[in-house]
C-alpha cells in the first residue's frame, strides 16, 4: 500500500520557523516527484513546490519563492518543507504530494496524496 504521511505541524507564532516533514512508504519514491500544497480554509489548494529527484530540480510557485524550500533525503524516502517568518496567512493544512510522471503545480496531475498536517500561525 502507497502511503506519505506528513509531520511537524502545529501551532506556531508569526515570525518562527517550521520544518514539516513527509514520508513515503510501500515503494521507493527516488524517482518520483515530490511536493507540497496547501490549502486554507474556504479556499481553493495552493501549488507550494516540487521536487523533481530524476532531475535533481526544485520547482516553486511565484508566491511561495523566497520564505519555503524544500529538501529531500532519498536514503529515508522523505522530502522537507522549509518555512521562515511564518505569517497568519500561512495558516493552512499542508499535504504532501507524489507522482511517477509529472512536476506540476496543478493538483489534478499527483496520483498521491498525505492526509495532511494543520499549521495553525498566531499573531
């Protein structure tokens, strides 16, 4: 069974920093893309970024560069969302994604999805 189950979210301060993690079981996902969306409430998913392990690339929406990196660590099958200088607007679930095929910032192209993981940023 194909799972990724994302960690580290949580209540947090405007301002601080949050590392969130995502783990992928049931088959090696070296090769696949890897990513991040988020979605707050009353609001449509948001395109955060995505890794691209075949190229070794990192894609990034426009509003996202700059504040959220992402990192990978193949040896654990796991992909990192970096953010700095959390804002209320952050507040969101974020859900970690994969694909075999496509680097995308369209959520229809992930055939996976985590269950997601509350970042909840306090004034």
């Amino acid at each position: 069974q194909v799972q990724l189950v994302e960690s580290g979210g949580g209540p947090v301060q405007a301002g601080e920093s949050l590392r969130l993690s995502c783990t992928g079981s049931g088959r090696k996902f070296s090769n696949y893309a890897m990513g991040w969306f988020r979605q707050a409430p009353g609001k449509e998913r948001e395109f955060i970024a995505v890794s691209d392990w075949r190229e070794n690339r990192t894609y990034y929406g426009d509003s996202m560069k700059g504040r959220f990196t992402v990192s990978r660590d193949n040896t654990k099958n796991t992909v990192y969302l970096q953010v700095i200088n959390l804002k209320p607007e952050d507040t969101a679930v974020y859900y970690c994604v994969a694909d075999l095929y496509y680097s995308s910032n369209d959520p229809k192209m992930y055939d996976y999805w985590g269950q997601g993981t509350q970042v909840t940023v306090a004034s």
